[in-house]
C-alpha cells in the first residue's frame, strides 16, 4: 500500500488480501448474469476485487447508521434512517455498469442491509423528440442531455426519506426514454447511482440554490482506465450489439444490423471520436479526483489498482 497525498493506493495482489475473512455468495452464473456487454469478468475478479469492496462499504453504511442513531438520541429524533446512496461513475464502456450490478448483489447478501436498488442516470435523459428539438442529440449523454432538475428532485426526495420514489425508464433498444414507464424505489437500505455524469460540481445559474447530484452521495466510485483501452472496448461492444439487440426491428440502430463490418468500424470510431472521447475529456474524466474511491483498470478489463481517499 502506498499513501500519495490525501489517497491511499493498493495494488490488485494487495487490495484481495483484504477478503480473506468475507465470503463470497456469487456463483460463475451469477458472474455470467451481471457482467455487461464486452466487460468480462470472472469469479476470481470478484473474488479479488468486489468482495472487499463490498466489506468496505457494508463498514461505511454501518458507521454512518450508528452516527444517524447517536445523532436522533442526541436531538430527540425518531425519524427513519435514509437510504445510503453510492455513486458510480464513469466513461462509456468502461464498465460501470458492471460494477454497479456486482455490488447491488453482494451488498444485498449481507444481513444488515438485504434491499439494494440500482439506478442508472440514463432514465434522467432528456426524450429524443426534446435532444433534437434543442439540436443537442449528438451530445447525448453530455450534462446538458440530462433532465438535471428531475434527477436532483429525485434524489432530494430519496435523501428526505420518502417511502415511495420513482425514477423514469429508459430503453436501450429503442434508445429514448419509455413514456409512462417508473420504476419504483421504496426506502432501499442501499441505493446505487450510475452513470457519466453524476459527480459534476454545481453549475453557476440564475436560481439561489446551487446543488450538485453528487450533494447527496455518501460515497462514490469512479471506474478508471486509459482513454485507448475504453475505445477498443466500446468498438468490441458495438460489433456484439450488432449481433443482439441491433437485429431488433424496433432497435433505434436496426439500420446497422446488417451493415458491413467496415461501415461498422468507421461509425465506431467516429461516434468515439466525435461524441464519447469529447465527453470523457471535457466532462467525465475531470470529475475522477471528486470520487471516494478509484478502481483502475488494466488493458484486459481487470483492476490493477484501488485508490482510497484518506479519511
């Protein structure tokens, strides 16, 4: 372990030593079920790296539901604990979502916290129809794509303590938000929060209120790797889109289903080079120093490193 300034830095070899007292309830199927498209993983990376994670902040939310009673006992309170809210963040293809599905799963296997929802920041993007009205859809998923106002109310709302919280939906297939659909959070013990954008600092504008999403995250974590590995990945997940959910009729991108490989490649790489590599530049990637803990990634997908802020 290596301390640089106010970060701890552990090596994968180091990191997994931490796990040896924790097991782990995964099985290959459950591996095979939660990873995304173009990010493998395997039991042993779980293993090494998710189980002491997942240990580390069973620790955190633990700490801070001791803190939230003393504090009640002390006020005279007895209003219900809120839900301890994780970020995670990072570029396109780099396998956020991956991780944000393997840590909903293990962290609800411990007894103290068995109901952890996931929400991903893409049910917060702005409709189609409203992206092209504005001239702005070749910048999906740059902050301005998002409806940032029903994303911080949603979370204003989920950190009140209410009972009852939606989140609206969003289709992958059909790339857009589905009209109508919710889904539907109910005081979670653990909330996950994933996506590009979500530790922006507060932007300066006309209103008196100056919030950040990341305002009501207790802990969050940035999925780190170098910018060449995450486009060869997004490339590797265009061609097997292609091959799933792209052959769909109602597929927003059903006119690539068939379309050459060649013409695929050069579409990739210029999506990549126009729209993702511009957004993790400008936007993404200067958010990572704001992150609680950095899981850096090697060139084949595993974590080579962890980075710890100091408390």
């Amino acid at each position: 372990m290596e301390a640089a300034n106010h970060v701890l830095s552990f090596s994968h070899e180091q990191w997994s030593a931490l796990a040896q007292s924790t097991p782990l309830p995964l099985t290959h199927g459950d591996i095979r079920r939660l990873s995304a498209l173009g990010d493998p993983i395997d039991l042993a990376e779980a293993d090494a790296i998710y189980r002491p994670l997942s240990s580390l902040l069973q620790m955190y939310t633990s700490e801070l539901g001791r803190l939230h009673t003393r504090t009640s006992e002390f006020l005279g309170l007895r209003e219900q604990r809120t839900p301890f809210v994780i970020a995670v963040a990072g570029s396109v293809a780099v396998g956020k979502s991956t991780t944000a599905r393997l840590l909903r799963e293990l962290l609800r296997r411990w007894p103290a916290t068995p109901k952890v929802e996931l929400v991903t920041t893409d049910g917060f993007l702005l409709p189609n129809a409203v992206l092209e009205e504005r001239g702005i859809m070749e910048r999906k998923g740059f902050p301005e794509s998002y409806d940032r106002a029903a994303l911080l109310g949603f979370l204003k709302q989920v950190k009140a303590g209410a009972t009852h919280v939606s989140a609206p939906v969003y289709d992958h297939i059909t790339y857009d938000i589905v009209p109508g659909a919710h889904q539907e959070i109910n005081h979670p013990d653990i909330l996950i929060i994933e996506g590009l954008n979500v530790l922006q600092p507060p932007r300066a504008a006309s209103n008196r209120e100056l919030l950040a999403v990341s305002d009501f995250f207790d802990i969050s974590i940035y999925v780190d790797a170098a910018a060449e590995d995450i486009e060869r990945w997004y490339l590797e997940r265009i061609f097997k889109l292609r091959e799933l959910a792209f052959t769909k009729p109602e597929a927003y991108f059903y006119k690539f289903a068939f379309m050459p490989d060649e013409e695929i490649s050069d579409y990739a790489h210029d999506v990549w080079s126009t729209v993702n590599l511009p957004n993790l530049i400008e936007n993404i990637e200067p958010t990572r120093s704001r992150a609680d803990i950095v899981l850096r990634k090697g060139s084949d997908h595993t974590i080579s490193e962890v980075l710890l802020r100091k408390l």
